[in-house]
C-alpha cells in the first residue's frame, strides 16, 4: 500500500458563500466541484453542501454546509486545529498587506525557524496559516538528521515518569 498524498481536508462550515469567499477571494483558491447530497450512504435525509477549493498539487480543502446536522463552532486556537498552506515569500509579504488592509485578524510574520508564517480566521473559526519555507526547510524535515524519533521517545518516556 502506498499513500500518494492527500486529495482532500475537509470541515464544517456555517455558510457556504462565506467561506467561498474567503478562500477563493481571498486566498486565492478556486472553486473547483461541489456536491450536493440529499441522502446519505446510510440513508438518511440531509440538505448538504459538499465544496472543494482547489490547491496548485491537485489536493483541495473542503467544507461541508449540513444545516440539518448540529455543530459548535468557535474561534479554534492554533494548537486545536489550523490549516496550514504553503506559499512562496512574495506571496506571504502580499497576503500580509492585505489581510491587514482588510482589516482582518491578521498575526504575524513568524519565524519558526525552518519556515516563516502568517495566520488568519476564517468565517467559521478556524485558523488558516501560510508557511512559507526557509533556507533549510528539508534538512530540517529530514528525520535522519533530526532526530524526530528520539525526541518523540523522549518525550513519551518522561510523560510515563512525570518528568
């Protein structure tokens, strides 16, 4: 078995327009399908909207409208739940600009070391980061040099001892 990447993430939403135009007037990301779905696989009766934005690889982000189906939204903080995207720097640098001149909760630049981000709110409460990469990023990401696994063991083991 082989996964090849991923084809889609998708959420709730609260309204369907709302966030088309956050993520495909804003951020940029068109709308490439929508389904409509008025029984689902197991049978019941829904009124849902399924939307995906499209993304320069192939994968999309997707919402779920379900007025029918009961959800708490709220302001997501970032270690719950963000999306993150990645951009190049001059695309970073103008989303800065206009978030801000949007007037839209806008945070950062911030320097994570192996890349750079920029976080906004989307209409339903969810964090979107733009993370563009540094000098560095994959060494960085390679495990072997790393060494992700040790510290995850690390980690797990003074969990386990109350260290």
């Amino acid at each position: 078995m082989s996964i090849l990447g991923l084809h889609h993430s998708a959420y709730r939403c609260r309204d369907s327009e709302q966030t088309r135009a956050f993520y495909e007037d804003f951020l940029g990301l068109p709308l490439v399908n929508t389904l409509e779905i008025h029984v689902t696989k197991t049978g019941r009766t829904t009124d849902t909207l399924h939307t995906f934005f499209g993304m320069a690889d192939g994968s999309c982000l997707a919402f779920f409208e379900a007025p029918d189906m009961p959800f708490d939204f709220k302001p997501q903080h970032d270690y719950d739940l963000h999306i993150a995207l990645e951009v190049d720097r001059a695309t970073l640098a103008a989303m800065l600009d206009k978030g801000r001149s949007l007037g839209m909760d806008t945070r950062g630049i911030v320097d994570h070391g192996m890349f750079d981000s920029l976080y906004f709110r989307d209409p339903n409460g969810y964090v979107i980061e733009l993370a563009c990469k540094c000098d560095g990023h994959d060494e960085a990401m390679d495990p072997a040099r790393n060494l992700a696994r040790a510290k995850l063991d690390r980690w797990i083991a003074a969990r386990r001892t109350g260290r």
